[in-house]
C-alpha cells in the first residue's frame, strides 16, 4: 500500500482490511487418501506413497484398527500395514466375479458376488457366511450387474444395479424396499448410460450416486427427485467414468475418474460446484475408488460415506 494511504486512515481500518484480506484467503486443502484400482496405496498429505499393496482392487476401506479391507476381483483381504494377511474370503466357483467388500457395524464383512447366482454375502471373521441376501440385477450380464453395495444404519442395503439403471433398498430378508431410477430424461435417460456405481445413503436421507458413463454424479431426494448434480460442463471435462465417490464431514464432494489413466483423476468439488482440490498423482491414475482419509491434518470422522 502505499505511505499516504496509511497516514490518512485509521489503523484499526488497515488492521481490519488485512484480517480480511487474510480470512478471505484460506489455506491450500492437502488429503491423504486410499486408492484402489490398477494400483493400490495410501498417499499422504505431501503426496509421498506410505502403503503399497498388490493393484487390481476394486474396493475397500481403512479400518478403524488401521488395517485395509480390500476386495480384488475374486477375493478379500484385510491386510495389516505390514502386509500381513489377517482376513480372507474367496469368490465362491459358481459365481465370476466379486464387486464390493465392507467391514460391518456387527464385525462381519460384507461381499458382492456377481454372475450365475449374484448375491449380497455377510461372512464372519472365520470367513464362513452368515447371511446371503439373492439381489435383482435384471441382468445376466456378470460385470454389470453391480458394484459398491453397502450395508446401511438400519441394517438394509444399497446396491447400485448399472444395466438396471436402478439402486435398490434390500431389507436383510431379501425383500426391495425401494428403488431410485437412475434414467430419467433430465439425466439424458438410457443413451446417455446414467449406469449407477456408487451409492451413498446421506445423513439427510438422500443418495449421492456415480454415474458412470454419463460423467456426472447426482443426489436424489426419497422421491427419486434430482437435487443436486454435477456434470463435466460444471468441471472442465475432467470427468473421465466417474466410479468412486465420497461425501466428505465438509458437505463437499470427491469424484474419482475410472478412465484417467493420466493427467486429474480426482476432482473434490463444493456444493456449489467449485473445483477446490484435485489429485494427478501417477498412482491415482485409473482410480476404480477411494477414501479420504485426513483433510489438513484432521482424520473424516465416522464411517466414510463412500
């Protein structure tokens, strides 16, 4: 500034100009954060790979104890971070292909088999099942049939069906309890392939859901009603098959890209659509899903909404 401004204006002003100039300015958001996909690795906060594991995985989670629950196509791990191997399910020979593993609330984990007899599994710590639940995919098509099923607060499940173009509500008993269409016009209907991925129950009762090869992910009210989307005219184009998606304690939104093989495959975006942290690191690259783990030091509270 210059000296005559200074001379002419209080100093609690200048003070006062200066705190807001600083307030206005917050800091650089930094992540550290699990990737699965073609590889597979926590990195952290400065970008330095802390954990690296077998690639090929297509979902999992960093458990509360700190070890990863991760589940590859045809089987589960849970993994300490000195690779040791605590925790193991193997795809069942009647089925193909095996989509999404949870660690539940009650201690069981959680499987999705995909093929002739696709099925939603709870298996206890022995790796013996307790529970199966035989889902509707409307489809014969093995690797579309699901993907990221979870267990939800009132022990019902979410699982996205992609050529159903639905995400049903299973109760335990097998019965569908509701179901949220994924192909209406506003969304580009069929053509455009709105193929649900992701589904996350919010606090609010609402889903979030990654649409596939529509680029773009939605929230839907109970209704089924649109609230909330972000599509690649909002970011640049830098939507590449979105698959993995999280809501993050903020309100804002992290999308990962299935289909960058370089370059911004990961994109967190604000309610209201601002780019406000990306990722390009080499080891994101094709990013099947994800969990943030800390934001600026401080770890996501809860069980991740992902």
């Amino acid at each position: 500034m210059h000296s005559s401004f200074f001379k002419l204006t209080p100093l609690w002003a200048v003070f006062g100009m200066m705190a807001s100039a600083i307030a206005a300015d917050p800091p650089a958001i930094r992540h550290s954060y699990l990737v699965m996909g073609g590889k597979t690795a926590i990195i952290s906060e400065d970008g330095t790979a802390v954990w690296e594991y077998q690639g090929g995985t297509r979902d999992g989670f960093v458990l509360p104890n700190g070890n990863i629950l991760l589940a590859w196509s045809d089987h589960v791990e849970e993994v300490t971070r000195g690779k040791e191997i605590v925790f193991s399910y193997k795809l069942d020979k009647a089925n193909e292909e095996i989509g999404t593993t949870q660690r539940l609330y009650n201690g069981n984990t959680l499987v999705t088999e995909l093929g002739a007899k696709p099925r939603l599994l709870e298996v206890n710590a022995k790796a013996e099942i307790v529970h199966e639940l035989t889902l509707q995919p409307e489809t014969d098509n093995t690797h579309m049939q699901t993907r990221m099923a979870r267990q939800l607060k009132n022990g019902n499940y979410l699982v996205p069906h992609l050529l159903a173009f639905a995400i049903k509500e299973y109760r335990p008993d097998g019965q569908v309890l509701a179901t949220l269409k994924t192909d209406p016009q506003e969304l580009g209907g069929r053509a455009a392939e709105p193929w649900p991925f992701t589904a996350i129950r919010l606090d609010n009762g609402n889903t979030l859901a990654s649409l596939t090869h529509s680029n773009q992910v939605v929230e839907l009210n109970q209704k089924g009603e649109v609230v909330w989307k972000i599509t690649n005219a909002d970011v640049n184009g830098l939507f590449k098959d979105p698959c993995g998606s999280q809501r993050l304690a903020n309100g804002n939104t992290v999308i990962g890209s299935h289909a960058a093989s370089t370059g911004i495959s990961m994109v967190e975006v604000s309610p209201d659509k601002k780019i406000v942290w990306s990722s390009d690191h080499p080891l994101a690259a094709g990013v099947h899903h994800f969990q943030i783990l800390t934001t600026n030091g401080k770890s996501e509270p809860g069980m991740p909404l992902k």
